[in-house]
C-alpha cells in the first residue's frame, strides 16, 4: 500500500468520525426538539385539567405527576448525553427515546381519561 493510499484512508477514517459526531449532535437535537415539543402539550393538558374543575383534576393528576417525572428523567438523560458518538451515547440515546415514547404513551393515557 502506497503513503497516498494510507493518507487517503486516513482521511476518510477522520471524515467517517466526524461524520459520526455530526450525526449524534444533529440526533440529540432532535430529541430535544421533541422532548420540548411533548413538554408543551403536557403544559397545555395540565391548565386544561386545572381550568375543569376539582372532579377533572382529581381524575389526571395523578397521570400528570407521572408524566412530569417522566419529563424530568427524560431531560436530565438527554443534558447528560453529551455529544458523543460512541456506544456509551447510544446506550442513553435509546435511554432518552425511551423515556419519551413512556411520555407519549402517558400523555395519551391522560388525554383518554380527560374524554371519559
């Protein structure tokens, strides 16, 4: 193998790892835009439920502190996230993705028991 050839795969090592990090800051981008996205509805659901009445209240409250916990866990897994790429990143990026979809999967919950 030839300097050049192993200059070029070094380049290519270099671009494929920056690459890797680009993708992992663009991923903790996105999951944070969600984790924002669901934190407003949440918002939204709890003045709902505080604008109904005590019946309503009492009926969600207890859905809305599991949501808000959940929340929480979900935020301080993705501040801890950094920006890495490696397997430690992707063990709490799937974490986070987790904790969001167990969000989505509350938040509906909660939506069906203000319908009923």
């Amino acid at each position: 193998m030839s300097e050049t050839e192993r200059d070029s795969i070094a380049e290519l090592k270099a671009e494929v790892g920056e690459l890797r990090e680009r993708m992992a800051e663009l991923n903790k981008k996105v999951l944070d835009a969600q984790l924002e996205a669901w934190r407003s509805r949440f918002d939204e659901l709890d003045l709902q439920t505080h604008l109904g009445g005590m019946d309503l209240r009492d009926k969600v409250q207890p859905i809305l502190d599991q949501l808000n916990d959940q929340w929480a866990k979900a935020r301080a897994q993705l501040d801890e996230m950094g920006s890495g790429a490696g397997e430690a990143a992707k063990a709490i990026n799937d974490a986070v993705q987790s904790a969001v979809d167990e969000f989505r999967a509350g938040f509906k919950k909660a939506l069906e028991a203000l319908r009923t």
